[in-house]
C-alpha cells in the first residue's frame, strides 16, 4: 500500500491525515461512538469510530484486516507527562473479513494457552507480540553471526538437506525414497563444511539439520537450524573457540541494538559474558559440580542436564560473570567419526561443547585432515567406508589441519530468552509427535 504508514511512526505524523492498515486486535462498543485497537508488525494503535464506522465492523471478529484513515491526535491521558496519539477515523475499509471466533485469545498481553494449544493454533498465535518478539530476536542472531562472519572474510555457503549417507554415526536418521534409491535427510552439514576447505578455507551458512531420536524432551526437535563455521590452517583448537566467542559476543549485541523493544516486552536481561568466556576440560567440569554444587558425577561420560544448567547459570555465572563457558576434552565414544583424537592422550579428543546460559548450544572442535587417519575412525565408529567415498576424497585430495562448529539456533534463543521448552523458540516446531501446522 503505497499510502500506508507503520503504527510506530504515528507520533511523528502528529495533527496529519494519514492511512494505517494492520488488523483489528480489539474492539469497545461505546454505543455512539467505540474504540478499535489496530496492530501491524510494529505495534499497536488506539483508532476513534464514530456509530457509522462501529456498524461496518458488525458481526466482524478480532484478526479482521483493515485499512484505516484519519487525523492524528495527541490521546487523553491521566499522566500529563506520558505523551500518546490516537486516531480520529475518517474512512475504514475492510480488506479481509474474519466471521469466525478466533481460538485463542490474543489481545491480551499474555497468552494464556498451554503449549500444545500454543503450537495447535500457530496460525494465530504467532501473532501475539510476546511470540512475534522471540523470533525478531531469533532473525537478530542470525543477522549478528552473518555480521560478525562477514567481517572476518569467510564465505556463506549454503548446504543439501538430503544425502547418501547418515553423517553423524550414532544418531538415528530419517530415510527418503529418492527415485527407488534410499536417501537420508542430513544430520549434520559437517562433510559439506569440510569438503569446502580446500575451496575457501573458511566457510560459515545456516543449516538444516534432522535426528530421528525419539525423544520427547524440552530440548529436543527432530527439525532444527544449525549456525556453522569451519575454518582451515588452524594451528589449535583455541583458535576455533576464539571464532565463535567472537560470534556469540557479536550476535548479542545486535541482539542488544535492534532487539531493545522486543527484550522489554518479553522482561528478558541478556546473560552476562564477562571478559573471557571459561574454559575448563569436561574433567574439571564434573569436579567442580562435585565440590562446588554437591553432585558426583565424576564416572560420567558426559555432562548431564543439570550439570550444564549448573555450570553455565552457577559456577560460570559467579567466578567469570558469564553465561557461556567452553567444555574441552571429550572421550572419543562421545565424538563423531570426524572428530580428532588428541595426539598426546587417546582417550580424549581435540574438541569442545559450549554451555550457553542452560544447555548445550554448540559442538566444535578439531577435524581430521588425514586420510589413513580418517579411514581408521570410519572402521572404529563401525561405520561402512563405502558409504564416504566422496568425503573420503577430499583427504585423498588434501585438506589442511581445520575444525569448526556448530551452534544450536534454537536451543541459543531458548537460553538467550530464558524460555522453558525448545519448541517455543522454533517457529514451526517438529517433534516426535508433532508435524503440523
């Protein structure tokens, strides 16, 4: 609409004539006269209709779209020092009539909904500023890590979601009918991101990924989005961590910048990161949980949920002032086929997770680079070779020492914002049970 303005310009257009559109998120009848609430993407507006306008909108329910035109007036307020506009409506015009009553509520400032309704009725739900507000923040860190990734000169390449062969080894995976051959939907954008060290050396994109795990968990999705990087020449693994706190730290503060409506309305404080994110061996991490939070788990192989929310909202928090903390030094049995094993010790591999404000947001670490030493993992993993043949390749071929990362967009914007199920923090979510809307 060529005429059209945002409702957050309003206060600018002061004692104008101007045309607004969006859709009616409320309605009060004051018999002679009445009061409808129009929303657009960037907020709500306060609309005056006379009786004439009122009987245009009889029978109508909320989600109706208009288009509306009028002067813009500075609106009664109780609080002299609080300044609002208000539009006084010349014409109203109806471009999309909705007959039907809505199935959840929306006008209120919180949904009240449980989650399985919330993810039912998508449809109208998402257009609840509380929920609109959590992916303008999601789009903020994809456009921050583009940002920051940008500057350092690496190339956005861009990925297949369907592959001849599962990429992570011990996840499960989805099988595709692809023209009678079998396909899987790919687990992990890895092979792709190394394979493109011997193009660009350093690459970054946004993946898809997919695990057939039959989990029904608050952390879990069999659909989710991946922020990845891989970089070559690299001398060590800090190297790697030094990259991707860099994203995160960048990715905040755009966060931070285009964000600040959104983290008001959702009451959302961005966790701290202190100087340096920590950066501790997974050894050290399950004695710190022991001696510090009182629960051993020091004969684990791994860190369990508890002990990431403890590690990175606890111990992190109160001895480096931030909610990210680096976790090295995994056995092998916990790291994919392409994961190096350390030289010096072969019971540990060069690699790392980060705990992000709750959970696990990220694997990383050192790559493979050899042949013989990549076929030998294949075989040890139990994995058939015949099935790498391509990715073999490029070890055949060279490819220079390299690692990388993964983070977890939704599994970071459900930290980030402090949300309780992952589901909440993906637009469309699959699951285990859930493959609609």
């Amino acid at each position: 609409m060529k005429n059209r303005i945002l409702i957050k310009d309003l206060p600018s257009k002061l004692g104008e004539t101007v045309t607004i559109a969006g859709w009616l998120n409320a309605l009060r009848d004051m018999s002679k006269f009445g009061f409808a609430i129009i929303r657009d993407r960037s907020g709500l507006a306060q609309t005056v209709l006379n009786a004439e306008q009122l009987e245009q909108l009889k029978g109508l329910q909320v989600e109706t779209v208009l288009s509306v035109t009028g002067k813009i007036v500075e609106k009664k307020s109780k609080d002299p020092s609080i300044k609002e506009v208000e539009m006084q409506v010349e014409t109203l015009e109806v471009l999309s009539p909705v007959v039907d009553v809505v199935p959840v509520e929306i006008g209120k400032p919180v949904l009240d909904a449980n989650l399985d309704t919330l993810l039912d009725n998508r449809v109208i739900t998402l257009r609840h500023p509380k929920q609109r507000a959590i992916f303008r923040v999601q789009a903020a860190l994809v456009h921050g890590y583009r940002s920051f990734m940008e500057k350092q000169g690496f190339t956005e390449i861009f990925f297949p979601v369907l592959a001849g062969a599962a990429s992570e080894g011990g996840a499960e995976f989805f099988k595709v009918d692809y023209y009678g051959r079998e396909a899987t939907l790919t687990q992990s954008a890895q092979l792709y991101k190394q394979i493109t060290m011997g193009v660009y050396e350093g690459v970054y994109g946004v993946s898809y990924s997919f695990r057939a795990e039959k989990f029904a968990t608050s952390r879990h999705l069999t659909e989710f989005n991946q922020l990845e990087f891989e970089m070559g020449f690299v001398s060590d693994m800090s190297e790697v961590m030094d990259v991707e706190e860099g994203a995160i730290r960048e990715m905040l503060a755009t966060v931070e910048k285009e964000c600040a409506t959104e983290l008001a309305l959702l009451d959302v404080k961005l966790p701290p990161l202190g100087d340096r994110f920590p950066r501790i061996t997974l050894k050290q991490a399950l004695e710190a949980y022991r001696d510090e939070g009182g629960v051993d788990e020091t004969s684990e192989p791994d860190l369990s949920p508890a002990a990431e929310r403890w590690l990175s909202t606890v111990w992190s928090v109160q001895h480096h002032n931030s909610g990210f903390v680096f976790v090295t030094d995994w056995p092998p049995a916990k790291r994919p086929f392409y994961a190096k094993v350390d030289p010096a010790n072969p019971e540990n591999t060069l690699t790392f997770d980060v705990i992000g404000f709750g959970s696990e947001i990220t694997s990383g670490g050192m790559r493979i680079n050899r042949y013989d030493e990549q076929m030998a993992r294949i075989v040890d993993k139990g994995l058939n070779v015949a099935d790498f043949e391509d990715y073999l390749m490029m070890h055949k071929y060279g490819i220079p020492p390299e690692g990388g990362f993964a983070i977890g967009l939704q599994r970071l914007t459900q930290n980030v914002l402090g949300l309780a199920n992952v589901k909440e923090a993906t637009i469309f979510p699959r699951d285990v049970q859930r493959l609609r809307p």
